[in-house]
C-alpha cells in the first residue's frame, strides 16, 4: 500500500507541547516566518527539517504530516 503526504500537523504537535512557533523557530535556528509556511502548508519540510523538529518535540517524523492511502 502507497501513502501520499496530506496537512502539516505541526501546529496541533506544538499545540499539544505548549509550544509557540518563535519558541520553535529559536530551538531549530530558523526565522518564525519559516516555521509558519510549514504550519500553513505553504512549503513541505525537507528530511533534515523534520528530523530535527520531531527530535525537538520528542515525536517521530510521521507525526509531523497526516498520511493518505494513495491506493496499492
């Protein structure tokens, strides 16, 4: 079975942490500006992003992104 990337689930991941996207921003040494494309789906986040943001946050990559069955 095939998955397709579907909505940022970042902001509900800072939500549950308590966590601004400045706070954010700051810990990954990126602008607030940068951290809100990825919240509003503006822009997706490369590998390395998402690794980072998920080892801040404490939660895997997968969680950073809803996943959509494409089919087989």
């Amino acid at each position: 079975m095939a998955y397709t990337v579907g909505r940022c689930l970042l902001r509900d991941q800072l939500k549950e942490r308590g966590l601004t996207q400045l706070e954010l921003a700051n810990k990954l040494g990126v602008t607030e500006q940068q951290i809100n494309k990825y919240v509003n789906d503006r822009q997706r986040m490369s590998l390395q992003v998402a690794y980072n943001i998920s080892r801040i946050l404490n939660c895997s990559m997968e969680d950073l992104y809803e996943w959509l069955e494409a089919g087989d």
